[in-house]
C-alpha cells in the first residue's frame, strides 16, 4: 500500500532491525487507514537499548553540561524546519487538529532550548560543616540509565519533556513511545540521527505497554523510569520498579475541577473551560473535567457553555483543517466515553447538548456534550472521561466547592473563576492539587513545575524542580 512506511527501533546510533522480528500497525483514527508498521520489541530488543545507553553514559556524562547542550539546541533548529511534516505525522496517527499539531511540534522546539539553557545553571552546594577545617560539597550527577514511558496524547512534546532534561544532566535515554502514535517518534529520532549525537544517548525502541514497556520498566540496568500515561498503568509500572529499587517519576492521570463563583467574569470562564474540553478532541491530562459553578450564576452559565459546545465543529482533521476537534484515539476510549455518559444519564444527568457517539461514517467521535444535575457519585464526576464531555454540579459557595473539587483521588490540576482576591488566595491554599489556574486556562508553563498530588503522580517536570529530578546528590566530606 502506498504511503505506508515501515520503522525500525533506533538503538546505538542507528535504525536496526528488531530482534523480535514481529512488528504492529499503526493506523489513523480519524479513517482508519494504515499509517505504518513498526516494531514490536521483546526483551532482548530492550536489552540491546538498555546496553547501549549504559555503554554511552559515562562519557557523555564526562562532557560539559554546555556541550550536552548544543545537541538540543540543534536538534531544536531541526524541529523548526520541518515543522510542516511534523505535525501532519502528528495529525495522521494522533487525531488532534493541525493548528495544535504545529503548536506542538513549535513548544517542543522551544522546550529543548528552555532545557538546553539550563546547562550552565546545574548547581551544587557548598554546605557549612560542624567540624573545623572540613569542607563539605554537594555535587549533583546523573542518575545512568533513564528509560521514558511516552502516551499518545502530547506524543511529540513528551519525548523532549523527558530526553531534554534527562540528555542535558548527563543521562542516557531509552524511549518507548505508545503504541498509538509511534510515527512521530521515529520522525523526531530520523533528525536527531543528522546530528551526530554520540552512539547509544538517545534510543527507541516501540511496541506494545504489557510487552516492550513492561520488560524496560523491569528491567535491573535502568536507574530511573519516568513516565507519563494512566494512574493503572503508573501502578504496573511501580510494581515493576519495586525489584529493582529504581526510581520512578510518574505523570499520571487528573479530574482537574473548575469552579465558577458567582463574581466570575462569564464571558472568560466559558471561553476558557469549553476551550479546555474541546482541545486535544478532549484528551489532555490538564483540562477541566467537571465544574463546580456557584447557584447565582448557574443558569447563565449552563446555558451559554451548552450553546459554546454545541456550535464546537469535529470531523477528520487531516481531510479538513478548519474543524476544532478530531476523533478520539481509539474504539476503546470512544466506548469508556460513551459507558460513563450512558451511566450518568441513568443517574439523572441532564443533557444539555450531546451525549451520544457521532456516527459521521468513520472515526471514533463522540458528541461535544454537556451534562447538567451531575451528583458527586457519578463516574462522570469521580474518573477520568478523556473525552469532549463536561459534567456541571451546582454548589452554594466557595467552600462547598473547594469540598467538592477536593474530595477526589486525583491532584493534578484545578482552577478558579472569580474576581474576588480573597477567593483565589482561599482556592489556592485549600485545593489539595499540585496546580491551580485562576482565571486563565489550564496550561502549564515551562519554567513551572508540573506535578500531582494524590494518584496523579510521583515526582514532576519542568523547570528547575524538574530538570534536577534526572540528578542525584552526592555529598563529600573533606577534611583538610
Ligand atoms: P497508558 O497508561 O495506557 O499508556 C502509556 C504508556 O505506557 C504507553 O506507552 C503504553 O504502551 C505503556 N504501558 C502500558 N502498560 C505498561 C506496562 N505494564 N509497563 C510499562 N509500560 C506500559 O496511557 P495512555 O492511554 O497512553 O495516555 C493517557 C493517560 O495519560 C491519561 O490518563 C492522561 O491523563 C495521562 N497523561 C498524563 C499527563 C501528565 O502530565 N500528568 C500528560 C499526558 C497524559
């Protein structure tokens, strides 16, 4: 079939046949049609990469910071030129419309250089001693060995979240993109291959969670797993990681709450929580997934984010561009949307718009749907929908809703509408989550410090917090 390409895993410097022999196809969820076929790595693939990134490490790791560096800023360079190829391999294999495509491939471009620019700010300590003529130094290293577990959601932007950071304090990588979207990886990796990285830093090896990522994350040589995907998933993986006493830095799921108050300014908050179920076709671990919206407001509120979501335009973003969403990833997360939204129905949700699965002839697309009347045990409320779904409860006021938003297992995100200083500050200190948006869109910044509390994770990335995760401290004492 034309227009099919076939990948191979890119271990110490160059694409190799996998040793399992067996590949996987990886097909467009928008039309289903085949996109590639790529490998499906068993154990001893992953032990060739795992090799590889440990042969590698030390010397990379004995080369200054700034020079570690300049790989990512040229690799940044490369991005920029071939931003148009990029994001339509994103486009085709992950479903998100071309605009944010570009956006991704762009962001990912300036986070290698944010990353890169760290190289000569990576600071020790000197610490005072409590013996005389004793110097004590705190030196930060390398960890080794990291491998990086990678969804399909940010497939693109998620590769330098984790090589950028671990490559500029002097580890070694082995990524293991999802198996959903393994085509922009290769793109990524085909120019990192131009740029004369040395052998075995940077390596990928694809296939499927319960095979390929399963034998990385067990595996004894790898000193640090940090991975992005499902709370189920994290937990597999800590079991795995608890053998080897390796070290796991886990991006997981969120049920990031919203709360409108009544001084809200109307216009923004709908603007900005509606953006957030429809970017990504729904699919981000940062958006709003239920809001708590204050009585006085209620009515109004509803009502024009039933009338935002219902004029929200979806189709196959690779055959038009000018939709604001595509489909979901797969027949599986199309099925998860439409159970809870079966389920909420049932308990008495109110439909203010949507609700059902959009049967526009191929694709996995659910409607753009609004739920009003939601109660706190509804699964709508309680799990992750990912999917162009927002659920709506009424609280009385602020309180009830911090009570609310914080009675969840999840922590990642959360965010608040109001003009009142006192209600932000009071939201800020009293919600149990590891950000908080107030009046603005949730969307993290590089120079912040993206983490979880509760079952959203372990660990975090970006900036200096998250840059100094990929290091361990190391303390001498030299008594003179
Ligand atoms: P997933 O957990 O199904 O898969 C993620 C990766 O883990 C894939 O590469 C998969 O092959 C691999 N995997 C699966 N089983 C494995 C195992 N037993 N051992 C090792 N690896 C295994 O997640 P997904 O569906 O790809 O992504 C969506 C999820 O990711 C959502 O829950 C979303 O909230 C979360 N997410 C979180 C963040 C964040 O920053 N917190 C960012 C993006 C996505």
């Amino acid at each position: 079939m034309s227009g099919v390409t076939t990948y191979q895993n890119y271990i110490d410097g160059a694409f190799v046949a996998s040793a399992s022999g067996e590949t996987r196809e990886n097909r467009n969820p928008a039309t289903n049609a085949l996109l590639s076929h790529v490998p499906e790595s068993d154990a001893n693939d992953v032990q060739r990469a795992v090799e590889a990134a440990r042969g590698a490490q030390k010397a990379w790791a004995a080369r200054p910071a700034i020079q570690r560096a300049g790989y990512l800023h040229a690799l940044a360079d490369k991005l920029r030129e071939n931003v148009d190829h990029l994001a339509t391999v994103i486009v085709a294999e992950q479903g998100k419309v071309r605009a944010l495509a570009e956006t991704e491939v762009n962001f990912t471009a300036e986070y290698l250089d944010y990353m890169a620019e760290w190289a000569r700010r990576i600071e020790g300590e000197i610490i005072e001693s409590d013996r005389p003529g004793e110097h004590m130094f705190l030196f930060r290293k390398p960890l080794g060995v990291v491998a990086g577990i990678l969804p399909w959601n940010f497939p693109f932007f998620l590769i330098a979240r984790k090589m950028a950071p671990a490559l500029v304090t002097g580890n070694t990588i082995v990524i293991k993109p999802s198996e959903e979207t393994p085509n922009n990886c290769f793109e990524f990796t085909k120019l990192l291959d131009t740029l004369d990285l040395p052998k075995g830093v940077f390596n990928v090896v694809s296939g499927g969670g319960a095979t390929t990522g399963s034998a990385l994350t067990a595996h004894p040589n790898v000193d640090m797993i940090s991975f992005t995907g499902s709370v189920a998933t994290g937990s597999a993986i800590m079991h795995n990681a608890a053998d080897n006493i390796t070290k796991v830095n886990l991006e997981l799921g969120g049920k990031a709450p919203a709360i409108v108050l009544d001084d809200a300014d109307l216009d923004l908050a709908v603007r900005a929580i509606k953006d957030s179920r429809v970017i990504n076709n729904g699919q981000v671990c940062n958006c709003a997934e239920r809001v708590y919206v204050q009585r006085g407001v209620a009515e109004a509120f509803q009502q024009r984010i039933a009338e935002a979501m219902k004029a929200t335009t979806y189709g196959d973003p690779g055959a038009d561009a000018s939709v604001d969403m595509g489909p979901l990833i797969n027949q599986e997360g199309l099925d998860k949307v439409a159970a809870m939204v079966e389920s909420a129905k049932r308990a008495g949700a109110e439909v203010l718009t949507g609700g059902n699965v959009a049967d526009i002839g191929q694709g996995y697309h659910f409607e753009p749907t609004v739920l009003a009347a939601c109660t706190p045990d509804m699964d709508v409320m309680k799990d992750e929908i990912f999917g162009p779904v927002l659920p709506i409860q009424v609280v009385d006021d602020l309180d009830e809703a911090i009570a609310m938003a914080n009675n969840s297992d999840y922590g990642l995100t959360s965010s608040i509408y109001t003009r009142d200083l006192n209600s932000a500050l009071q939201a800020c200190r009293e919600l149990e989550y590891g950000e908080t948006y107030v009046n603005r869109e949730n969307f993290e910044a590089m120079q912040g410090f993206h983490a979880g509390t509760g079952k959203s994770g372990i660990g975090g990335a970006d900036g200096k917090h998250g840059l100094y995760e990929y290091t361990r401290t190391h303390v001498a004492y030299i008594q003179t």
